[in-house]
C-alpha cells in the first residue's frame, strides 16, 4: 500500500518535472533559464555536500570548483583557442580537472579543521578566482577580467542546444533542452549520492565528523577518507561548471566570486546538512526566491503605495536576507534535517 | 618465558620545540596488565598516542615483532592494537550500535560483527538498555564504557586506555575498573593510563611513573604502593 503510494507520488513527481519548462515557457522562457541555474545550483549543493555535510569539512570556497570546471569547458569549446571539442569529452576532463584541484586543496588543508579549515579554502576560492582574472599575460589563457566568449553550445547529433527545434509540433527551446539534459545529470548525481550515503565511505565520513581520531582509531585512513571527500565534491563542481559554460555561452572571473560560494553553503545549511532532500530543496528555495522576489517587490511597492519607496534590489536582498534569518531561527538543523545532524540540535548531550 | 608484546625504546615526542617526552623505554608483556601513573603533563597520553601513532615520535616502538613507530595509526586496529582515546571520542552522534559496528569498521564478517556487538553487550549490559539511544545523550560513565566497548569490537591483542577514570563519580569509576579487569580477564593485554594512581596499582601487575617526561620509578605495584616517594606524591600521603 505505502509502496504504491510511493510509486504514484513518484509518477506524478516525474510527470509534473517533464511538463514544467512548458509550463514556465508560458510565463517567458526567462523563467527556464531560471529553473536551469536552479538546478545547477542543486548539483553545486549536492556536490558541497558531500564535503560539508558528510565529511563535516567547512569549504568556503567550493565555488573554485564550479569555475575551473566552467573554464575547462569555455576553452575546450570556444574561438578563444579555437578548439571545439564535444561536450561528452569535456564535461569529464572538467570533472577530473576539478578533482585534481580539490586534491591540491585537500592535501595541505588535511589537519585544519572548523574555521581554520573555512579560512583556507576562502583563501583558495579566491586564489582561482584570481587566477582566471589575471592569467591573459604573457599568454592569453582566460582572457582576464573580459571572460570567454562565444562558447560553443551542447549538440547531440543533429540537435543543437542553442536553437528552438520543433518536435511533434511542440516547440522546444534552448532552455528547454538544457532543462531536460540537467534533470538527467541530476538524477544520476542524486544516485550517486545516496549510494555514498549508505557505503563504507559514507560511514567513515560520518566517522571523522564526528571525532577524527577515533575514527583513526577504528582503522579508517583519514587521510585518505577526506581527500575523497574534497575530489568527489570537486568533481562534481568541475561537471556543474562545464554545463554553466555552455548554457551562459560566456564565463568571466566575476561569477565566481566568494558570495557564490557562500550562497551555495548556506543552501546546503538551510536545507539540512548531509540530507540529500533537504539539501535539494534549500538550493531551489535559495534560488528562487531572490528572482520571484525581483519580480514582484516593485509592483507590490506600486500597488500599496503607488510608488517605489525602497529600492527593489536593496529590499529584495533585505527580505532575503531575513527569511534566511528567521529561517536559522526556528529550524536551526535546517528546512529537512538529517536525522543524525539534527540530533545535535534536538537532543543535547547531557553530561 | 614471557614475551614482549609492545615495547618502546628510546622514546621521544615533541610538540613543535616542546619536548613532552623526553626518551623513555618500557615493556608490555603479553597477557600483562601495567600503569603509567604521573600528573598532569607528565607526558602519559603523549606516550599512548604515539604508540597507537596519532602523533609522531623518534625512538623505536616493537610490537607483536614488527617495527611500527612509522606505520599509519589506522592500520594498528588490524594488528590487534586498539585505543581507547582520552576524553573517550565516542561518536555522540551515532547510536550506541551504530558506534559499535564503527569499531569493527576494518572487518568484513557481518555476522560475526554482529555476534560480537551481542558479546560486548552481554559484558556491558547497560549499553544493551540504550542500544537505540545516542551516544551524546549518555553518561560519563556509558560513554567511557562505550569507547572500551568500540575497542573491544576490534577484537584487540593490546588495549590502550587512555585516562578511563577521568571525570566519573567514584561509583562509575569502580564500574569502569571492573570492565576493564574483565577485559583483562578475557586475555586481553593492557596499558593503562591514570591520573587515579591507587586504583590504577591496584588492578596492574605493574606501573611505571611518569613525570615531565621521563620514567622515574618502574616496578611491580606492590613495591610502588609502599614507595614513599609514590605514596607521597600521588597517593596523598
């Protein structure tokens, strides 16, 4: 019974993410565009995740990730270089470039911990960042602080990424099928998750959250335990940067800024630490509610006073800003807390 | 003939220019039962990590006839050596089974996991009331007795314990001491650590006494008892 309750619950989930971008193409395709980066921001999350929440490792700077698998991307498709090589060969390079980055990071960080941990990878988020900004002299690699342009789109066979098709008379946008391409990543990505969640690793990562040298103790390499964590949540990053290349068509140093990285911590923290569910649901929340929120703070100003008292953009942020507090307040484990990290909340050691 | 089961030569340990053991050298039989008394900072918890290799040290570390004072400290659990850390680092997160199946986290026998977790509650049976609870939510005293408990689930040769009486009302630690003599009592060697050091030589064949890093007494318990620099300085006397 609670099966077949599961199974139509998880039909009519389907059905309802198969018809969205129509749905949403009728109120502009600005609001697929929207739900793209949404979910690309779900993957950013489910990536930090496993970093953050699993392995317990405070990383302020995930966003790097997300930049060099973008870079990757933007130069293995574009005039810049000019090559143009298929999306299904660089979205693993970017996947492997990222990896071998969250090594480089994980390695000399593997004794920090908590805030000494957090102020390196910061640092590190920022050396990237950085890097990409200034890496155009004596040879022009990125292309400095002007970015990538004209970045090739995705194309699977005759299909091309850019372009609206028409398929049984159904008009299918660019949006639309980057749409589609992203719920199949995300479906795979949320998989691989769980099954983590529930492997050997998963419960060593929970393991050296909780005290690192029991753990030791108990005949886990931590060494290496964390130094997967870091590549697995990089790779990750690496693959949600390529698929941003080719959706925005442009990369430029400015999208990586530290508050990227911060925004998609506090999507993972909002939403539950370590809970896939969770996690995916304060990613779309977080999101979301900035742009709806662009939408209609300046009509709703004009509708109650008849003109713009505050600033959309400032009230806006105000507003978020807010929600994120309260929210922190009254469910401080998170929207859809994992049960272990949420019993830190509920059930305080008593000594 | 007895014979060495771990044993330290020339042991030292320094925390950047802070030496906080300064080459000492002792012996652990097989089957024996000794304490490493000493105050605060005298370098006793230093000594146990470095033979369970949480940190690093120059000297020399035998044990079982293998070289180890190199080794990585997660493959100790494999040879049999197990710590249990100062301060207990149990995983108050985890429920108490879920922190026990952690300790067997190197093996691979399911069932004969599980047949050890009904084994360590059968000789812990007020771990068995709360299996479902977690570990954050016990006592002092659980708590200490989960860490010997996780330990044992390592099916250990030689255990490391690491100040069990810290913190515990004198009840819990008459409790604790009288696992840990059944742990003994089970075959297991072991290598205490105590700040308590009366009942440490009580239930130990044998102690040494450490001070600002080095060794100053070594003998049986008996003849430590009735040391008056013993007596004095760390029985109250």
């Amino acid at each position: 019974m609670n099966m077949l309750k599961g199974r139509v619950g998880l039909i009519m989930l389907g059905t309802a993410l198969l018809i969205l971008p129509f749905v949403l193409g009728m109120a502009g395709t600005a609001w697929v565009r929207i739900t793209n980066f949404a979910v690309l921001y779900v993957l950013l999350s489910l990536g930090l995740n496993i970093v953050v929440g699993y392995a317990g490792l405070l990383d302020l700077g995930y966003i790097a990730f997300f930049a060099v698998g973008a870079y990757v991307y933007a130069l293995l498709a574009s005039p810049h270089f000019g090559i143009h090589l298929p999306f299904w060969i660089i979205l693993p390079i970017g996947a492997f470039v990222a990896c071998i980055a969250g090594m480089v990071l994980g390695a000399p960080t593997l004794r920090l911990r908590g805030d000494y941990l957090a102020i390196v990878t910061l640092g590190f988020g920022e050396i990237v960042r950085i890097f990409m900004n200034n890496l155009s002299n004596p040879i022009n690699i990125t292309n400095g602080p002007k970015g990538v342009n004209l970045i090739d789109p995705f194309h699977i066979g005759p299909i091309n990424f850019a372009k609206t098709d028409t398929f049984a008379g159904l008009d299918v946008s660019g949006p639309i099928k980057y749409y589609y391409f992203l719920l199949v990543v995300l479906m795979v990505v949320i998989v691989i998750n769980r099954r983590l969640q529930d492997s050997r690793i998963g419960r060593a990562w929970v393991a050296i959250r909780e005290d690192e040298m029991a753990a030791k103790a108990a005949g886990i390499n931590t060494r290496n335990i964390k130094l997967l964590a870091f590549a697995m949540g990089a790779s990750f990053g690496g693959i949600s940067g390529g698929m941003f290349a080719a959706i925005q068509g442009f990369v430029s140093p400015e999208s990586f800024i530290l508050n990227e990285s911060i925004m998609v911590l506090a999507m993972v923290v909002l939403g539950g630490m370590g809970n896939i569910w969770g996690v995916v649901a304060g990613a779309i929340v977080l999101a979301f509610v900035p742009e709806v929120l662009r939408y209609t703070v300046e009509p709703a100003q004009m509708a109650l006073f008849g003109r713009t008292l505050v600033e959309p953009e400032v009230l806006r942020m105000l507003i978020f800003g807010s929600a994120l507090v309260l929210t922190m307040r009254f469910r401080p484990a998170g929207f859809w807390p994992e049960t272990r990290h949420k019993r830190e909340f509920i059930e305080p050691a008593e000594k | 003939m007895a014979q060495a089961l771990i044993e330290a030569l020339n042991l030292e340990i320094h925390y950047g220019g802070i030496a906080a053991v300064k080459g000492i050298s002792f012996v652990v039989e097989k089957g024996e039962m000794v304490c490493m008394i000493g105050a605060n900072g005298a370098g006793k918890t230093s000594t146990l990590k470095a033979l369970a290799r949480m940190v690093d040290c120059s000297g020399e570390i035998h044990y079982a006839g293998e070289r180890i004072e190199k080794v990585p400290g997660h493959t100790l659990i494999r040879k049999g050596l197990a710590l249990v850390p100062e301060g207990r680092g149990i995983f108050a997160r985890l429920t108490i089974t879920e922190n026990l199946a952690m300790g067997a986290y190197h093996r691979n026998d399911k069932l004969e996991i599980e047949a050890d977790i009904e084994r360590v509650f059968g000789m812990l049976p007020r771990l068995k009331e709360r299996e479902h609870q977690v570990a954050g939510t016990l006592s002092g005293g659980e708590q200490q007795m989960l860490a010997i408990g996780r330990a044992l689930m390592g099916r250990p040769t030689l255990l490391l314990l690491d100040e069990p009486s810290m913190g515990l009302s004198p009840i819990m630690v008459d409790k604790i001491f009288e696992v840990v003599r059944d742990v003994a009592a089970r075959g297991v060697t072991i290598l205490l650590v105590e700040q308590n050091a009366r009942l440490a030589l009580d239930i130990c064949s044998r102690g040494y006494v450490m001070e600002s890093g080095k060794i100053t007494l070594a003998d049986t318990s008996d003849v430590l008892l009735a040391d008056p620099r013993v007596r004095a300085a760390y029985l109250g006397e």
